[in-house]
C-alpha cells in the first residue's frame, strides 16, 4: 500500500469553508462542509480536516498533501484589513495611483465613485530618479534622497512598502538599488518591487499590483504560518501547496511572496473541475456557473480550456461595473462575477424593486434560516420557502433550517412593502436573481464574440445546482451537466489541477524588429524559473511541459490579444509562423483580422507545468444500490407541486429522472422543473436535457 495514498483539498468560501479528501488507490471521495471562520479562517480548515480522518477512520499520517484556495487575500483588500504600506516612486510621479486612466467606469454620473487607494498621499514618496522608455538612464538614483526617504519611514510607523519607478520594467536597476537602501536604512519592513511583481507596461496597473502585494503580504504570510503549523499540530506532515488564480498549484512558500496571485484562488479551482467534468460528459465547451453563499460567477471554458486574462479588478466601489476596482496585473482565469449567492440579503429599492446583493449575510449571521441570528431575506431563504431546499435535509441532515425564520424574514422585508404574499415575494426574489445572472452572463458571452447557446452549462457551488436550470432556460442554453459534489467542486479541482506557475515579462516591440535572439534569452530565463519552482513542488524535469503566450496587437491599437506561440516558430525566428498565431487568436475574438497592419509585441508569458493529476471521476463518484426515490415535498413551479425527491447517492449509470424532480446530496440540490429530463452518466454526472419555453 502507498504510505500516504490520501490528498485532501480545502476551499475556503465566504459562507462555507469545503473539504474533498482523495484515495489515490481507488479514486473514490469523502467530502464535508463547515461554516467559515471569518476572524481566523483556518480554525474551520483544521476543524474540517480533523473531522474528515476521524469520520472516516484516517491517520494523519497517511494523506499526502493538503492543497488550498482561500478568499484571504480579496477579502483582506475588499475590507481593507492589510497593513500600513508606504509607496516609493519616481519624482514627480506620486498622484498616479490617485488619477489612474482618468476612465469612467460610469460617464453620466457627476457623483461617481472611486476607489480609495490603500496607500495614502502622505506615505507615497517621490525619489529623483528617471528611467527612459527603452530602458536608458535619464536621471540617475539620488541615493541620499532614498537613503533619507527610507529613514523616515522606518520611524512612521509603516509594515509594507511598494516601490514602482517609471520603466521599471525594462530596466529595474534603480528599484534593485532603491531595495537595498531600504533594506539597509528599514530592515524591518516587507518590501515589494514593481520590477519582480509586475515586470510589465502599464505604470498605473504596475503601481497598483505592487500595492495590493506589499498591503497583503504580511497577512497572507501570517495566515499560511498559522494553517502549516496547524497543520503539523494534527499530525499532518506532507506539504501545504497553494491553488494561484489562473489554476496552477504552488508551494506554500512560492505562494506567500507573490500573495496577489491567490485573490481569484477558489473560483479558479472551480473552473478547473468544471472542465474536467465537462470533458468526461463529452461536452468540450461549457459555461461554469459557480454560485456559491456569497457570490456566483460565470467562465467560458472552449475546448476544455478556460479564457484567461492577465487583468483583473478587485475591491470594486460598483460591484458590476468594469473599472470602478483596483486593478491588478495577474494572470487569471477570466471570469466574470454574474450575480449573488445564497447568502446575498434583498431588500426593496427606491424604485419599489427587489434589490439582491451586493451586501451578503456571509457565515454570521448567515441567511434567517440558519437561526444563527440573521433576519433579513436571503435567495436561501427564498429556496427553502419555494420547497426547493429540504428544512432536514440540508448538510445531510447536520444543519436544520428554520422555515419560519425564513418566511418572517420575507414577509417583513419584501412582502409587505409590495403588497404580495410571502410565496409571490419569494419568487420573485428567486427569479430576480436568475434574471440578473443570465443577463450578465449573455453580456460576458458577446463580449468574448460567442454564443452562449452553443455552451452546455455545469453549475457547481452549493447554490448553482438549485437555480441552474432556470436561467439556462433565460438563456435558452438545452444542454446541462451537473455533476454529484457539486457543493465541493473547487476542492475537488484542487486536486485536479497540475503544479505549474506563470511569468509575465513586459516587452514592447514591433514584431517586424524583434530580436529573437533576446526574445529566447528572456524566455529562457522564465523557463528555467519556473522549472526550478516546479521541481521544488516535486515534479520531475521530464515531465514538466512549457507554454509560451505572447500578448500582441495591432500597432496602435490600446489592447491587445493573447495568443500561444509555437514553439517552432520561436526557434526558428519565424516572424510569420508567430504572426499567424496572433491572427488567429484575434480573429476568434473579433471575426476579423487587418493583413495590412504591422504587428507589435506588449509582453510575454511563460506557463511551467508538471502533468494533469489523472482521476477516475466514473470510480471516484462512487455507486449506489437502486431505490433512490426518498419521498415528495412540496417545491414551487408556478404552483406547488408534489414533488418527487431522489436521492443522488443512489443514482447508477443510465438512471432517468424527469422533471418537476428534487435531486438532493449533502451540499447541494439540484432541482429539475418541469420540461427536464436528467441521465445519469458513467461517472455519475446528470446530463440534463431542457426543454426551452417552460420557464415558470
């Protein structure tokens, strides 16, 4: 037997902290679900673990590794809850982060709001120092400044500082130089550089990336201290490993000094199951919809590989509006937040509306049916009034849920102040939010030119399974895979994800010019980068693979377009072959290409993988004796319905269940309205056909 056949996987969500343990030897799954721990995230994740081994028989001794994702580092810049951090810049240039783009995320409102920045006016300091745009020295450091700079800040009560000087990333002599008075002058303080963060064009961006690192880093390094030697304190001895935002898992240590590539950790681990599950079904193009108890997002995933994207937004003043956040220079899955979770509160807005989310009642006080204290309405407490959610059968049973609590909380909130009565009100907060969220997630489909009824859709989160078919139906999607553990899918994609980790290197040149001799020296040095960081993880080097994605445009165009790169055609200098590559990522994008137009190079990216763990999913689902009908309840489909409830656990291959059906397992329920028809397939996922026009 393997010494240490077992790998768990932990997911920390806003309402639920998610745990799927792994046995390598026969791929089957235990999963479990706690509520989150906000003030100290990782007593739910030790909770949780322990409870798994002892549930389950398991010495600590015997798993292997532990992988997580965790919202900490969004969550400590959505509430502002990083350090005091201090910025270093160039003379002349410390107001950028204040002005940005000078784009409005909204052109007509006279009051529209803005981010703060975490580092205020008084602790961004200028140093004379000038770097030219292709790397020349104009102005050379005045290292009596810096040293000067840097003593006063040792005495101004900093943690964290970020230092970001124009151009650096063509040339990053003066921040290496500016380091190292810092370090000499403020030993005691964490230190960022623009140059190792971010080494790409784009000053605002850079500053703003460097920023959120240096403002997170000792939190997110305190926070990993603490959950290793939890860890070690339950006698768990095998590595702690980190899942990044754009779905490669690193060491703990590689993760703790770049903490900004973990702000989309858990989404992405969703992502990633979402496209395995989606292969196995046979559905190659599929819409993740991930609706979880805080938010729900949506990813397109072709060919079973997700769009990605090297910016992303956090901490936004307008949730849904594109540029009211704090930019970050990352590489990410793209994805797009699409709408609120089960514990998203409604209210009645001005206009005599329902209003859901932004404001979420997270794990405390939870939903009103939690009975932990909570007493507004939720999209939870509308499920389980609708009949949807089992009041016994929710966390199998471990979590009773109080439908009066729910219905108080309806009736005082929203039923009353629009005259309706607590079922109308609840479906219209039901139905309001599949509205929402199949709206943003047709405008997410056009924006990246496709159509999302070409998609078949698998909703994971505790929520997704619950509303899934009806804003499929919205957006006349006729094909759904919903997979058994839904609930848990970013743990369980965790463990489906490879060892791997991204560089980006900023490199702006007209693609007629590029010296392909300083090209390959540049990603070469990226490679053997991050094949040393794999190997540390370890992966052996003849199984790491490398990936090239160049970040190209049109010259004059402000964005550009990614695209792999072949190999071949880097090696040989091939300035067509690499050409062609980016039409042919442009023309996807935009059904067009200009043949006439020169091409210019913006940056570089190098993605170092180790192989696909390999998962049975048909063995790892598990199976069931026949029998899986568990009685009837009430469940709302434009009237109450007696309702047939089945048990997922007992669903074999090739099992039918028709609509109006209740499809319950521990961590979530998938409802089936009427008009759908669910197989069961080999690895236990329901293959949903629906009928369009049904809508409720």
């Amino acid at each position: 037997m393997t010494a240490a056949p077992f790998r768990i996987g932990v997911d920390i969500g806003g309402t639920f902290t998610d745990f799927v343990l792994l046995d390598s030897r026969d791929g089957s799954l235990r999963n479990g679900k706690l509520l989150t721990t906000p003030h100290a995230p990782e007593d739910a994740v030790l909770a949780g673990i322990r409870e798994l081994l002892d549930a389950h028989g398991i010495a600590p001794d015997h798993v292997a590794h532990v992988i997580h994702g965790t919202t900490l580092v969004a969550n400590a810049l959505i509430e502002r809850r990083g350090v005091p951090t201090a910025l270093f810049t160039t003379d002349g240039f410390r107001d950028v982060v204040e002005i940005g783009t000078e784009l409005r995320h909204d052109t007509y409102d006279l009051f529209m709001r803005v981010p703060e920045p975490l580092v205020p006016r008084s602790r961004r300091i200028e140093v004379p120092e000038r770097i030219l745009p292709d790397g020349a020295i104009r102005t050379p450091l005045d290292e009596d400044a810096a040293r000067e700079a840097a003593r006063a800040l040792a005495a101004s009560g900093v943690q964290a500082v970020a230092v970001c000087f124009l151009h650096a990333f063509r040339n990053p002599a003066h921040e290496r130089r500016m380091g190292e008075i810092i370090a000499e002058e403020a030993p005691g303080l964490t230190l960022c550089l623009s140059s190792d963060v971010v080494p790409e064009i784009g000053e605002y961006e850079r500053a703003s990336t460097t920023i959120c690192n240096a403002y997170v880093l000792p939190v997110a390094q305190r926070y990993l201290t603490r959950l290793a030697e939890g860890l070690r304190g339950i006698g768990l001895r095998g590595p702690l490993y980190l899942m990044l935002s754009d779905g490669g898992t690193v060491t703990a240590s590689t993760a703790a000094a770049h903490p900004i590539r973990l702000v989309q950790s858990g989404p992405a681990g969703g992502v990633r199951a979402t496209a395995l599950l989606g292969a196995a079904s046979g559905a190659g193009d599929v819409l993740c919809f991930d609706m979880g108890g805080t938010t729900a997002k949506a990813c397109l995933i072709e060919g079973g590989e997700p769009l990605r994207s090297l910016d992303f937004e956090v901490a936004r003043v307008d949730r849904f509006r594109k540029g009211s956040g704090l930019p970050l220079k990352v590489p990410v899955i793209e994805m797009i937040e699409i709408g609120a979770g089960g514990g998203s509160i409604a209210q009645v807005d001005r206009l005599g509306l329902i209003q859901v989310g932004p404001e979420s009642a997270s794990s405390d006080p939870g939903p009103a049916c939690y009975g932990l204290g909570g007493t507004r309405p939720t999209v939870t407490d509308a499920d389980l009034v609708l009949g949807y959610l089992g009041a016994g059968s929710f966390l199998g049973g471990d979590m009773a849920l109080d439908v009066a609590a729910a219905e108080r909380a309806i009736r005082e909130h929203l039923a009353e102040p629009l005259g309706l009565s607590v079922i109308e009100a609840a479906w219209a907060l039901h139905d309001t939010v599949n509205g929402n969220m199949a709206q943003a997630a047709a405008i997410h489909a056009l924006e990246k030119a496709r159509r999302i009824e070409d998609f078949a859709m698998v909703p994971i989160g505790g929520a997704g399974p619950v509303h899934a078919a009806q804003v499929c139906r919205k957006l006349g999607i006729g094909r759904m895979v919903a997979p058994a553990g839904a609930g848990v899918a970013s743990a369980f994609g965790f463990l489906a994800s490879p060892i791997s980790f991204a560089f980006v290197r900023g490199w702006v040149a007209a693609l007629a010019t590029i010296d392909f001799d300083a090209l390959r020296a540049l990603l070469g040095g990226m490679e053997a980068e991050g094949r040393r960081l794999v190997a540390e993880a370890g992966v052996a080097a003849a199984e790491a693979t490398t990936t090239v994605i160049g970040a190209l445009r049109y010259a004059g165009q402000g964005f550009q377009v990614e695209a792999t790169i072949p190999a071949a055609a880097l090696a040989a200098s091939d300035r067509d072959g690499v050409r062609r590559a980016f039409e042919a990522a442009y023309l996807r994008q935009y059904g067009r290409t200009e043949p006439t137009l020169p091409v210019e190079c913006v940056s570089w990216q190098v993605i170092v993988a180790g192989p696909v763990p390999r998962l049975d999913l048909a063995r790892a689902a598990g199976g069931g004796a026949e029998g899986a009908a568990k009685g009837t309840r009430p469940a709302y489909f434009g009237g109450f319905v007696d309702t047939p409830v089945v048990d997922r656990a007992r669903l074999r291959p090739g099992d039918t269940v028709s609509g109006p059906a209740l499809v319950e397992e521990r961590e979530s329920t998938l409802v089936l309205p009427p008009g759908t028809v669910a197989v069961c397939d080999a690895a236990l996922n329901l293959v949903v056909t629906l009928e369009q026009g049904r809508g409720e």
